[in-house]
C-alpha cells in the first residue's frame, strides 16, 4: 500500500531571530514568511516557503499553522483541510500522484475516511499510516469488493464479491482467500473449505444444486480448487506418470484422423449437415457429459446422419482431444467435405469463458492453450462454407457475437458479453444453456432460429429465477440470425 510523508510543520520565531526584508521575514533555515504577525509570531493570514520549494498558505496562531490551510509538498502533493499546531488535523484531503486520501487527520495522521487511487479503487474506513487498517470495505474499478477487518492496508478477514458472480468469506492473506472460508461460484456452487493463495486446499465439501432445484452435499477432497471425491482419489489422478499424457499426445493425430475418415461423403443434391461438437475444460466432467447428450439431441433435430465431430477433454480416451490445433484441423477437414453453397456447418462450443471471450481448453496434466476470440473468428472466416450456424456455451461468449456477426451466420451464446453462465458445476449432467436449448425449447422446430433461441432463453430466465440468482447476475444469452442465412435456410429442402 502506498504511505504518505509530511514535514514536521512547527515553527516558532522564538526559537531564532527573523531577519525583516522588503520581500516579507526569512528565518535563518532560508525559509521566506509573507503575512501577518502579532508580537513578533506569524499569526493570521499568511505565506510560508522552504528553500526545497515546499508552500504553505493560510492561517497562522502564535507562530504555527493552525486552522484552514494548503500545503504543497516539492514533489507536487498537496494537502488541503484543517491544521493545529502545525500538523493536520481536522478535516482534509491529501492528493500525491493521482491518489487522494480524505477524511478526518489527528495529529498528521488519517485516522477514519476514503481512499481513492488512480487506477478507479475506493476504499472506505479506517486507518493507520496512511494504510487501510480496521474496518472498511475496497471496491474496485473491476467491480470487486472486498468487505472486512484491514492489516497495514491488506484485508485478513471479511467478504468478497464480484461482477462475476463469486462471493467468499472467510480469511485473507495477501488479498487471497486464505484459511477457513466459504466460495459461492457463479453457478451457485458453493465450497467450504480451507483456503490457500485463492485455491480451495485438503479436506471440504461442496454443495450444489442441480436444473431441477435438487441440493446436493457432497464431501470430499480439493487440490488446486478442484473437488475429487476423497485424497486417494486426488493421489491417483496426481501419480499418473508424465508418459501416459505423452503417450496420449503422440496418439492424437492418428485417433483424429480416424474420425476424420469416418466420415460420409457429402450428398449432391441434399443439404447435409456436418456438425463439430467440442468440449474443451477436462477438469470439468460436465462438459464431456453434454456432448453425449447434445450428440443425439442434434441428430434427432437435423439428422446430421454420422457426419459429426467430437473433440472432448475430461472423456477419457474414446474421442480425440479438444485442443487448438484439433479444433482447427477439424474445421478444414469438414469444409473440404462440404458442398461450401449447400451445406450447413454447425459448430458447438462448450466449456468456462475468460472476461476477453476466450474458450477454456484443459486436460489434466497435459498443458494446453486456450482458444482466443480471435483465432476462433480468423477461422471461421477463412473457411469457404458459406452457411455456418454456431453455438457457444460459456461465461461471457456473447463477445463471439460481435466477432462472428455476419449475413450468412446464425450465433447463439450462453451469456452477454459481460455475464456468466451457469450449471458448470461437476454434479451437473450439463450447462444450464444446453439443457434449455435442446430441451423444451426444441419442440419450436429449427425452421425458425429466433423462436427456437427464445423459447431458450425464457427457459433459461426461469431456471435462473427458481434458484433466486439476482436479476443483475442472470446471464442473459444473446442471438444473431443473418438475413441471407435465413432465406437460405428456410427456402431449401432439409437433408433427408
């Protein structure tokens, strides 16, 4: 935390003798007095100036600054409020590189006020060297707010919260959950645990509810804030040899292109559907449980016949894995499969959203690189089918609909550009999303992609209300149907 200096300001022209010149009285240290004075004191209105370029200006009594004053320090901080005896006191306002603190000063210290740096932070409270120290509460300009007991300017125990969703209670250290706390993820999952550097550690239990309202309680064990039902279960997963994880990845080009070649040829004449399902964070199963379902909930809607793509992490070894190079390698196989005028690409994206709208890809101990916003968009334009219709199922993936927005596109997203989504939590079967968008909501018909995202989204709307998530946190998911997209779609003949 940043601290804050001020000159010893007492000065008593008894202590020396002033020298009087036409310029106003200067003291034997060089510093220059301009004002009033009574027997020999600065007492009144009057100017005070150090030989390092330091300025006061105000009141005097009796040879010291006591009452309404300015004070400019020779690196440019001022401050502004209320002097006795020649410290600050009172109420005031110090401002030093963009920072201002204000409050009430006893005796040149802030002991009760408001924090506001550069960067948009607030703190509101207590204080002790210029540090928040006591009770008070830190919002930040990202919306975070930190709520509690203060140590020499860094929160040690009270509540978080943020725009995204989470909210905690319990310890701190360093501005971390440390110790004993409780984490409410986004999705309503909550976690009791013991805390440290952020991650839930050791010995818990997690609680969650599912899309049908049920609690479910389940103890176990976390490493790294993930839950494994027990530490031997943590032990296995963790002792798995580094070769095995190689051995996968040399692997995965031959199992990919197996899949690839599986593949039926395009139909002249009919509008095939060729279709790539991803689920791309591993360390959460209930994305590689959606895609089983979404699977044959898309083949039942527009008889995609065989001709589908699979890329799961977290699914163990019967589908290759999602990663950038598989996703991208997949897109150019099925374009060159595709008649580019006739046929439909369909492409559904599952798994946790970063704040910049990049796709989560994860699996164990193998490292991996996130999908960006911006390779994902590069390429999907560069391919040459014309008609694609894509769903991204994450936390803020209503960026995807600003990148990808075009005439000949349909885009679904889980979540504003801003909101998260929910129902990622392990217990789930699937995303919150995924459940109403190929539930229900799919008796609309596909004929009609606004009615279809609609009668979605209410959905989504009502799963959201049962579980009493506060209208500022629904995730509100978002559409785009392109014109030419839709004139294609609804004046052709659907695949048999």
């Amino acid at each position: 935390m940043r601290s804050i200096y001020f000159f010893p300001l007492i000065f008593l022209l008894s202590a020396c003798e002033p020298t009087q010149f036409a310029g106003g009285t200067a003291l034997p240290d060089g510093s220059v007095y301009k004002g009033d004075m009574l027997n020999g004191l600065f007492h009144g209105q009057g100017q005070l100036e150090w030989p390092n370029g330091s300025l006061y200006r105000g009141n005097f009594r009796e040879g010291r600054m006591t009452g309404e004053g300015v004070l400019t320090g020779n690196d440019g901080c001022t401050y502004e409020g209320e002097f006795l005896n020649g410290e600050p006191h009172g109420k005031g306002r110090y401002t030093c590189n963009g920072t201002v603190w204000i409050g009430e000063f006893l005796e040149g210290e802030l002991k009760n006020g408001t924090l506001n740096w550069d960067d948009g932070d607030i703190y509101n409270g207590e204080f002790l060297a210029f540090d928040p120290h006591g009770e008070g509460k830190l919002s930040t300009d990202d919306g975070s707010l930190y709520q509690g007991t203060f140590e020499n300017g860094y929160l040690i125990q009270g509540n978080y919260s943020d725009s995204d969703g989470y909210r905690y209670t319990g310890g701190f250290e360093y501005g971390s959950y440390s110790g004993e706390g409780e984490l409410t993820q986004p999705d309503g999952t909550v976690i009791h645990a013991t805390f440290s550097y952020g991650e839930a550690e050791g010995e818990g239990k997690q609680i969650s509810t599912d899309a049908e309202g049920n609690i479910i309680e389940k103890p176990g064990y976390f490493s790294e804030g993930i839950y494994y039902p027990s530490e031997a279960a943590w032990r296995a997963l963790a002792n798995i040899p580094a070769a095995q994880a190689e051995t996968r990845l040399y692997s995965e080009s031959e199992r990919l292109r197996n899949a690839i070649n599986a593949l039926p040829p395009q139909r002249p004449g009919i509008r095939d559907i060729y279709t790539l399902l991803v689920g791309g964070d591993g360390t959460s199963p209930v994305f590689a449980r959606e895609l089983e379902w979404v699977a044959e909930r898309l083949d039942e809607a527009f008889d995609i016949d065989q001709r589908l793509l699979r890329l799961s992490n977290g699914g163990g070894y019967g589908f290759p894995l999602a990663t950038r190079t598989s996703i991208q390698e997949s897109l150019t196989a099925l374009d060159q499969l595709m008649d580019p005028k006739e046929d439909l690409l369909l492409v559904h994206l599952v798994s946790h959203g970063a704040r910049n709208g990049d796709f989560k890809i994860a699996e164990g101990e193998i490292p991996l690189n996130d999908l960006s916003l911006k390779d994902g968009q590069q390429w999907l334009d560069n391919i040459n089918a014309q008609h694609q219709w894509i769903i991204v199922s994450a936390c803020f993936s209503g960026q995807w609909i600003e990148a990808l927005n075009n005439p000949n596109r349909v885009i679904f997203t889980s979540a504003a550009a801003d909101r998260s989504s929910f129902g990622c939590s392990d217990d789930s079967q699937r995303t919150w999303f995924s459940s109403a968008l190929y539930g229900e909501a799919l008796n609309q018909g596909v004929d009609n992609p606004e009615a279809w995202f609609e009668a979605t989204k209410l959905k989504v709307t009502e799963m959201e209300q049962e579980q009493e998530i506060s209208r500022s946190r629904h995730s509100l998911p978002q559409y785009s149907v392109g014109e030419d997209f839709l004139m294609w779609w609804q004046g052709k003949e659907k695949a048999n």
